[in-house]
C-alpha cells in the first residue's frame, strides 16, 4: 500500500523513478503509435480552438443578437413611453437599479407624481432576484419598464440616450452590503467603480447632459469616531472594500463634474429599511430567522458595547432623493464638452437617532410576538464600523429633508409587509398575527 502510494505521489514532485518513466513513455507510444496521428491530433485541436476563439468575438461582438432582453421597435416604444412626463415641466428619469429596493420605491415615487421614469436593472443573485422580479412587476403594474440590462453595457447606454433625452439619472445600481465585500471583491469594483465609470461616460457624452443623482454610503465615514458624522468630515479611512468603493465613487463624479461640467449630488444613505427591502440587512434577515424559530447573530463590539446604527426609514429616503432631484442644477456640458461649473454637492440622508442592535431586536420581537434566539459574538474584523450616526442639518438645509419616522413605526410597516409578502403560519398563536398583518398591508 505504502509502496503504491509513493509511486502515485512522489515525495520530491518531478522527481519520479526512471523505471516509471519508461512506462509512461509506452503508454505515449502507443497512444500516439506514428507521426501521422499526432498530426491529426494537433489538427483537431487546432481547428477546436479557432473555432472557440471566432464564436467567442462573434458572441462579443453579437451582444444586441443574443441579448434578446433589449433593442427593436416595441421595446423602444415602450422605453418611451415610461420615459414621457404626465405633468407639465416634468422630469425624464433613467433609474439605475430600479429593481432594487430604494429604486422600486423612487421610482414609484416619481411616477405617482407624474415624472417619467425608465427603470435598469441586472437582475443579479446577490440576493434572491425572485423578489427583485416581485418589484419590477409592482412597476409594472404602475407602468414603470425596467429594462433588463448591466451599467457596464455602454452598447446599452447609448441606445438608452438615444432613444431617450433623459433630463435626470437616479444611479441607485451598486454592489451594496459592507461584510460580503470579503466574500466577492470583484463584484463591487465592477459595479461600483466600472459600472459607474461606464455610466458617467454615457452621461458626459449625452446631448443634453443629464443631471445625476446617485448613492454613496455612511459607510464612508469608516473609522471616525466624532459624531454625528457631517459631510465636512474626514472620508480617508474607510473601513471595508463597499467603503472604499463608495468613496472612490465620490471622487470619480467630482472628476466628470470638473472635466465635463455633469451637475451630481451624491447622497450618502444611512442603514435604509422598510417595507420591499433587502434580505441581506440584518433587520431583513433577524425577522425571517425568528419567525423560523432560527437563532441570530448580535455583533458586539469592543469592550461589550453594543452596536448602534442611524437606521432611516425609506419612506424618508425617498423625500431625499426627490428633493435631491428637483433642486439639481442641469449640467452644463454637451456632447462630451464642458462649457461652464457645474453643481457638485454630496448630503447625509439619515435618521439622526442611532439605535443599538439589541433594541432593534426587542422591536422585532414585539412586533413579531415571538421571542428571538440570539447569539452574542464579538464583532468580525470584516468591514463593519461600530456606530453611525448623521448629521443632516446641510441635507435640511439644501433640501428641506426632514425625517419623520422612528425604528419602531418604521419597524412596524416592515413587519406588516413582511407578514403579507412571505406569510407566516408556523404556529397557531401567530397565525391571527399574520392574518390581521396581511389584511392591513392589502388595505394601506
Ligand atoms: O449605511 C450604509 O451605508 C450601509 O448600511 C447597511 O450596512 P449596515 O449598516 O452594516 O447594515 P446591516 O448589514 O443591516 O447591519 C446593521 C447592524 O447589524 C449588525 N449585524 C448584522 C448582521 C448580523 O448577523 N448581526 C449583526 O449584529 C451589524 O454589525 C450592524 O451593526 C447596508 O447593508 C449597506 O449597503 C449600506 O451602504
């Protein structure tokens, strides 16, 4: 036995007995018994790898061919007519991530008053796309279309502006989610730093130029520990590759607003939550895993102090970026030429009443009428920040923005949401629970 395995895994790699050698050398030979069928062979393979090779520039090449999703006359009418204003002065918007959950509600938002909005979105698996499909045929039951398609396809873009002359861009598509940057890096460079690049590109070369509104993240602040945060504050230390990503973003608008004179408002979102929101955040995922009788993880942070967040209610948000919208300056370039300063402002979108982990736990739970099992760890040294809190008297003053809802409210909708989107019977005594919720979510 011993002997065999020595033979298989010589202890020296390359350095295998002669006896071997010789062996293998038959086998080769009989194999390849003449030259003339190792000529075939290199034929063969040959041949195989040019014809990868041209299907592979033809599928490049092709993509309007195969990407059946986008392109041709009735898509183009149907782009138009999400895009067209209902009300007189109204905006044009191409929402980026619109099957995102602060994307499904801006849009909604914007529709409800009349603008028009035309929604893109990839669809990706970062988390379960059945309920990012859930919400595009919420807009389309409101009339909104979402194209299916990637910030990345500048083909994409083009055809989008040129059927198009969007007066706005809401550009909420982004890797988002801070501790699963250490799962998948590559995700966020692509949509957070190529992806934007790609879209800003379309944006400067466009004729007109839209304004451009988009997402950056309290997690900019990183490891700053004055609060509450304001945006006059040091940016340099970010904590997790989804920071550094952001800021980065930050940088590159300021860089097209300078060269290409494209008017942006960056906003920075605090911990957004509610109702159609993300499973991937931890109000998200507590609620599913109590509800299944699932234990959850609590994060501790140094010295057993519990952590805390800014977390904003995302009927809030939506003020925000509303406002953000209406009181953008055009862009002052065209065609891919600046011809005077543009605007350039980024605000702090948050609650400003952090909440400790813990305590969001406890609303849950009496929202929930079941007790959670929860699990205290240290907090993972994985990009995580210990507390946020927001200072917004620049988003208050600029954009009139003012929040209204607290956690437990805001916590409250959710839950109702939730209970009515996924159902819940598992045990008796929460099934009126969940029947009451439904009946309230349906009504409102
Ligand atoms: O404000 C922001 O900019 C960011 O807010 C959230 O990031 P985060 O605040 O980390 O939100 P959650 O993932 O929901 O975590 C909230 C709190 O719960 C804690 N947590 C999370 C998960 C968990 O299993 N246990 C746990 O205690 C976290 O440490 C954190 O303190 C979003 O996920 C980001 O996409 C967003 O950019």
């Amino acid at each position: 036995m011993r002997m065999m395995e020595d033979e298989l895994f010589p202890s020296t790699p390359g350095k295998v007995k002669i006896e071997r050698a010789h062996t293998i050398n038959r086998q080769f030979h009989k194999c390849f018994a003449s030259t003339s069928t190792m000529f075939l062979w290199a034929l063969f393979l040959i041949a195989l790898t040019a014809s990868y090779l041209s299907f592979q520039s033809f599928v490049d090449t092709s993509s309007g061919y195969f990407n059946a999703s986008w392109g041709g006359m009735h898509w183009e009418k149907q782009i138009r007519a999400s895009a067209t204003p209902r009300r007189p002065g109204g905006m044009s918007v191409l929402l980026t991530g619109a099957a995102g959950f602060v994307g499904t509600h801006v849009s909604l938002a914007l529709h409800k008053r009349g603008d028009g909005v035309v929604g893109l979105d990839n669809f990706n698996n970062y988390y379960d796309p059945s309920l990012k499909k859930a919400r595009k045929a919420l807009l389309a039951s409101h009339s909104v279309f979402v194209v299916e398609g990637d910030i990345n396809d500048a083909r994409l873009l083009a055809k989008l502006f040129d059927v198009v002359p969007f007066t706005h861009v809401m550009h909420l598509a982004a890797q988002a989610g801070v501790r699963y940057a250490i799962e998948n890096p590559a995700s966020y460079v692509h949509s957070n730093i190529a992806g934007l690049v790609t879209l800003l590109e379309a944006c400067k070369s466009a004729d007109p130029q839209p304004a451009i509104v988009w997402a950056s993240s309290s997690s900019v602040y990183g490891l700053n520990e004055k609060v509450p945060f304001s945006e006059l504050d040091r940016t340099d230390r970010p904590a997790s590759l989804y920071a550094a990503t952001k800021k980065a973003g930050e940088e590159i608008t300021h860089t097209y607003n300078h060269i290409y004179g494209l008017s942006i408002t960056g906003l920075r979102f605090f911990t957004v939550y509610g109702p159609w929101g993300r499973p991937d955040m931890a109000y998200f995922s507590f609620t599913r895993n109590i509800l299944q009788g699932k234990p959850i993880t609590v994060y501790r942070g140094k010295n057993h102090v519990d952590l805390a967040r800014d977390f904003t209610f995302i009927d809030d948000i939506v003020k925000g970026c509303i406002a953000s919208l209406d009181t953008a300056e055009k862009s002052t370039g065209s065609g891919g030429r600046k011809r005077g300063p543009a605007q350039y402002r980024i605000f702090n979108l948050g609650n400003t009443s952090p909440v400790t982990v813990p305590t969001l736990v406890r609303i849950l739970e009496s929202n929930l009428k079941v007790k959670a099992k929860i699990n205290v760890v240290d907090m993972p040294g994985n990009g995580d920040v210990p507390f946020t809190h927001a200072n917004i008297s620049f988003a208050r003053a600029e954009l009139g923005y003012m929040p209204t809802t607290n956690l437990e409210s805001g916590l409250k909708k959710f839950v109702r949401w939730y209970l009515s989107y996924y159902g819940y019977s598992p045990r008796s005594g929460d099934i009126a629970l969940a029947a009451e919720a439904g009946e309230e979510a349906k009504a409102s």
